[in-house]
C-alpha cells in the first residue's frame, strides 16, 4: 500500500508558483491576484478562507477577501463582482460556498468573468471541461488528477466510481476522469446497494462528508482510494470518507485525510489563479502590441 501524498506534492507545487509569480514579475511587472468573497459566519469557510489567503501570501500573489455580513443583499454582492470584473489587479475571483439562503448563487457564479473564474463554477467553464477544452477546472477534482499523476496512475480503461455527485466535487471529477479515458460511473445518495458498484471499482473516488461510508467490505483487494471527504469526529479530530485504518490494508494506492486532496485544492487555486494572471498579462500586451 502506497500513501498518495497531497501534503508533499502541494509544497512542491507551490514551490514551483513561487518561482514563477518571481519570473513574471520581473518580465511583466505583474503579480496576479485573488480576490475572494466571503459571506456570513460560516466557521468552515472562515478557516476555508484563511487558509487560501496564507496560500496567496506564502507565493507572492496579492490576495484581497471581501468580508460580507449574513444579511448582505444580493445586488451588494453582484456590485462587488462587477467591480472586480473590471479591476486589472484581479485575476482570479472566488466566492466561497455555501451562501446564505436569500442569496442567488447560480446568478452570482454566471456574474463572474469567465476568464476570471479560478473556481471553475461559471457555466461555461463547466461546458469546456464537459467537452474535454481548456479551461478553468474546479480545484478539488483538478487537484485529485494531479495526484493520479504524480504517482503515475492511468486511469485509461479503469473502472473508477465517483461517490458524490455535487457541481463543486463529483461532476467535475467524473467529467476529468471520462476526459482520461476512464469508465465512470457516480453514485450518490439516491443509489441503491453503494457497494454493488464499489466492489467493482479499481479506483474508488469518495466526496460526501460521511464518516466511515466506505468500509473495507466494500472494496476489491488492490484498489485504489481517493478520499475528498472532510468531517469534524465528536471528539474533534479531522477524518475522512473512508475508514482508513481497514480499508488500507487492501489498497494499493489510498490518499489520507487530511494530507491527501485538502492540500491539493488549494494548489490548485494558486495553479488557476496564476494560469489566468499568465492569459491576461498575455492579452493586455497583445492590445499594447495593436
Ligand atoms: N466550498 C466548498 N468547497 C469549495 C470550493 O472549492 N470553492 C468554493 N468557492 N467554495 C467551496
């Protein structure tokens, strides 16, 4: 059994922007930035958000998060999108999810420029990566492929099962694999006999926030296991999907979590952010250039 290291490969990464966001300083004077949007109390998406900030700070991207009240209204939100539309130091636009009730999230998500969108939630960055073209992809999904790639794993011709059929996790994630050649299938909360379907699976994808949903009677001997499930125990303690303990002792390649996919999603916020920081310093001097 091999540990799929998110924590090791995430720093690598990061190392790597570093250097860039330093090399595209120095030749184009811009440093990309992130701006975030941030709405209520949420403790998970307060912590979600710091995190992603100290991410931003640690390579050298700017990084602004505007910090909404509960009771914000949703034309206030939609003015400080448009605004950062138009802000040539924005490169990449987050809103965190979920928002409040009264707030329109699909109108929020279609509002941010497409050539903007670092999350890969505007619908027509879904339409590129459903029809395989570059684009923003969402960053759990996209991080979770890395990590397949970085131990060499092929999912072409594998039978990989998609637990969690969420726009932000499941989809995406079966859209990357269908891209690479994989067979897909994806489960979630409506399907019947979960382990019918996992028993068959050599990769094992698993992303609901259910503790111990995916026990070792439900997976072959040698399978491979993705764990994007965070939950807090009672007791306090960050776990996944999966129970580890038993269900890797017969894997051949298991993530854990946390250290597994939580630190690739970040990555891969900072890897999106700088791709469109590159896309537009590109455009700005093509239109210097004409
Ligand atoms: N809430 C939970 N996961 C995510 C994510 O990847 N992006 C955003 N914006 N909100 C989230």
């Amino acid at each position: 059994m091999q540990i799929l290291d998110g924590k090791a490969l995430s720093k690598k990464i990061e190392e790597r922007i570093t250097q860039e966001v330093k090399d595209l300083k120095s030749t184009c004077g811009c440093t990309p930035g992130l701006a975030v949007v941030l709405v209520g109390q949420d403790q998970a998406s307060a912590t979600y958000v710091n995190m992603k900030k100290k991410a931003c700070d640690k390579v050298g991207f700017y990084s602004i998060t505007h910090d909404m009240p509960e009771t914000i209204s949703q034309e206030a939100i939609e003015k400080t999108i448009i605004m950062m539309n138009n802000d040539s130091n924005i490169d990449g636009i987050l809103i965190q999810l979920p928002l409040p009730k009264h707030i329109d999230t699909t109108k929020l998500l279609e509002l941010v420029a497409p050539e903007k969108d670092v999350d890969g939630f505007h619908p027509y960055n879904v339409g590129r990566l459903v029809t395989n073209l570059d684009g923003f992809v969402p960053c759990t999904p996209l991080g979770v492929m890395e990590l397949l790639r970085e131990y060499k794993i092929d999912v072409k011709g594998k039978n990989c099962v998609v637990v969690g059929a969420s726009n932000i996790v499941g989809k995406p994630m079966a859209s990357l694999l269908l891209n690479a050649d994989a067979t897909v299938e994806i489960c979630h909360i409506f399907t019947d006999d979960l382990k019918k379907h996992t028993l068959n699976a050599d990769v094992v994808l698993v992303g609901v926030g259910i503790i111990n949903l995916i026990t070792a009677d439900m997976v072959k001997d040698d399978v491979i296991i993705i764990d994007i499930g965070v939950s807090r125990t009672k007791e306090g303690k960050l776990v996944g999907d999966v129970d580890f303990l038993n269900v890797s002792k017969k894997s051949s390649y298991i993530t854990p979590s946390p250290g597994g996919v939580g630190p690739m999603t970040i990555a891969m916020l900072l890897s999106n952010t700088l791709k469109a920081a590159k896309n537009n310093a590109a455009k700005l001097s093509k239109q210097s250039e004409s």
